[in-house]
C-alpha cells in the first residue's frame, strides 16, 4: 500500500502561507509603531518596546503609536471577517459591509448621536459638545448596524426564504439611502463639529488610544467565537437551498446569525474609527484565491490579511503627506475602487 504522502503535500504550501501571512504582519506592525511625523529606528523601537530608551520614545511607541497600530489591526480584522461572511451569506462576490448597509446605518446613528450630543449639552466650546456622544459611539453604531442589518433581512425575505440576491440588492438601496440621510443631518446640523466627524467619517485612526482597543478586543472575540461556530453551516449554505434543507439545515436561522456576527464585526469597528469601506471586499477575494476552498484557511488569512492591509494604509497615510495625515479609509478605498471596478466588469 502507498504511504498517505497527500496529507503532508497538503499542508507544506498550507503552512508556507500562513507563515508568510504572519511574517508580514509582524514587519507591518513594526512598520507601523516606525512611521510617523518623526521617524524611529529599529532600535529605538526595541528600546521603547523594553523600557530601555528615553520618556520621549516610550511615550511615542507606547502611548500614541502602539495602540493605533494595534486598533488598526483589529478594525482590519473586522471589517475582512464581516465582508468574507456577507460574501458567503449573499453568494455576492461583490458584498461587503458598505454595500450592505451596515456601515451607512452605524454612521447614521453615530452622526445623529453626534447631533444630539450637541443639542443636550451646551458649552463655550463646541468641540467639547460631542464628549458624551464619543464615550457611547461603539454602542450607538452597533444599535445603527443591527437595526440596518434586521430590516435589509427581512426586506430580503422571499416567501419565507432569505434570497441572497435580493439580499444584495436591498441592501444596496438602503445603503444609498442612509448615506443620503446622513449628509443630509450634517448639513442640517451646520457646526463646528461638522469638521470632526467629516474626518471620523472618512475613517480615521487619528487620536486612536489603548480603551479604542480595549473596546473592540472583546468584540472581535465574540466575532472569531461566533464564526467558529459557523464554519461547517457556511459549507452547507453553499449548495442550493433545497440541497441544504434535505441535509437537515434550518437556513433561515443561520443565515441570520452568521448576518449577525457580520453586523457586529463591522458596526463596532464603525463606531471606532469611522467607515473603512473596501477592506471587506479585497480581502476576502485574496484569501480565497490563496486558500482556496478551505473555509478555516480562508478565515486565518482573512485575519492576517485583513490586519495588515488595516495597518499598512494607515502607514502610508500618516507619512505621505506628513505632517498632514491621509484618513485610512481614503487609502483603503484609493485601493479598492479600481478592484471593484474589476469584480463588477467580470460579472455576467
């Protein structure tokens, strides 16, 4: 009989990848903590990084630079996670938490927290209006997303079935129709804070500082959780619905959750930093091209992939133009416009 040498062929180019993936992030991030206004050595990193360098470069590496590149990390993670889920929810190679509504529903709510922030509370300085608004953000965006997500799902319902094309073009409309309602708030508000939240809605890491990352932490868990528990489900949904329910899988149910865990993943990153659009759609078409149909590979390069795209426009928009800085989502979409443009020319 001839050894079982398939398995081992298998993994080689499995764990070439994964180390690959992993190797770049870790350069990215350490290019991350490097770029800025002032440029660091490598060695002035380490020291930072060990106590062994001045009060200046550990404030810089570990108060300013480390967690922004950390958050920027993890918004990457998200905004990859949810895209690669809406993805396989809507069989849409073209799905992601923008197109869907899901972002346009968190900013509106975000926006309208804003407005409402400086309604309720009057001071001399109108910068200082938004302070309660800013402590709530993630919560606001998550109830923003959820309730888009809730109303595009069922909208998308099909004589009690959940049609993944219909999904994606009901979410489109209301995407379109929430961005219009939230410049619409913006230039009805008419403020001074229409500066600040211009930027935290072009998708910026600016100011971001250890609780940012604190606060998404437990939601990217919960995500990562939540898909593990979606991994054989996903697998079956890709069949044709009548394949699927014969199995003895109840789609309406998981497909709503794994719509859940999208929602989540991308409407908390939202109420951090702001829309990041186009990460959700890259990422998961790059992951799967490298993974191929491997549902748990797709997943761990998704993670890896979605990290360091995160982190590295962040890089190139705080050193292109510096001292001006270049908001990261505007990166991620300089990138992703002309990859969507593609998809959409390719599709029948």
């Amino acid at each position: 009989m001839t050894p079982p040498v398939t398995t081992s062929s298998h993994l080689a180019p499995v764990a070439k990848i994964m180390m690959a993936g992993g190797l770049c992030l870790a350069l990215v991030i350490f290019g991350g903590i490097q770029a800025g206004a002032v440029n660091l050595t490598w060695l002035q990193i380490w020291g930072g990084l060990t106590g062994d360098s001045s009060q200046h470069v550990q404030r810089v590496v570990f108060e300013l630079r480390l967690p922004r590149t950390l958050t920027g990390a993890v918004i990457g993670i998200h905004f990859a996670l949810s895209g690669w889920l809406l993805q396989l929810l809507s069989r849409n190679p073209l799905a992601e938490p923008g197109i869907l509504g899901i972002s346009s529903g968190a900013s509106l709510v975000a926006v309208t927290a804003f407005i409402i922030g400086d309604w309720l509370v009057s001071r001399s300085d109108p910068y200082n209006h938004t302070s309660v608004a800013l402590q709530f953000l993630p919560v606001f965006a998550m109830v923003g997303g959820l309730v888009t997500a809730t109303a595009v799902y069922l909208l998308g319902l099909r004589h009690g079935t959940l049609s993944p094309v219909k999904l994606t073009l009901t979410g489109a409309v209301v995407a379109g129709m929430l961005h219009a309602l939230t410049t619409g708030a913006l230039a009805f508000w008419g403020h001074a804070n229409t500066e600040l939240v211009a930027q935290w809605l072009a998708g910026s890491l600016y100011g971001a500082q250890w609780h940012h990352f604190q606060v998404l932490l437990p939601w990217t868990l919960a995500g990562l959780a939540g898909i593990a528990l979606l991994l054989r489900p996903l697998k079956v949904m890709q069949l044709e619905d009548q394949q699927a329910r014969s199995i003895g899988l109840h789609l309406n149910r998981w497909r709503g959750f794994a719509l859940l865990i999208a929602t989540l993943l991308a409407a908390s990153a939202v109420g951090v930093v702001g829309p990041v659009g186009f990460i959700g759609l890259l990422i998961p078409h790059i992951s799967g091209r490298l993974a191929g149909t491997s549902f748990p590979l797709q997943l761990t390069l998704c993670v890896l992939l979605g990290a360091t795209l995160a982190v590295s426009a962040d890089a190139v928009g705080r050193t292109l133009f510096a001292p001006y800085e270049v908001p990261v989502g505007v990166v991620s979409a300089i990138l992703g416009v002309p990859f969507f443009l593609y998809l959409l020319s390719r599709q029948p």
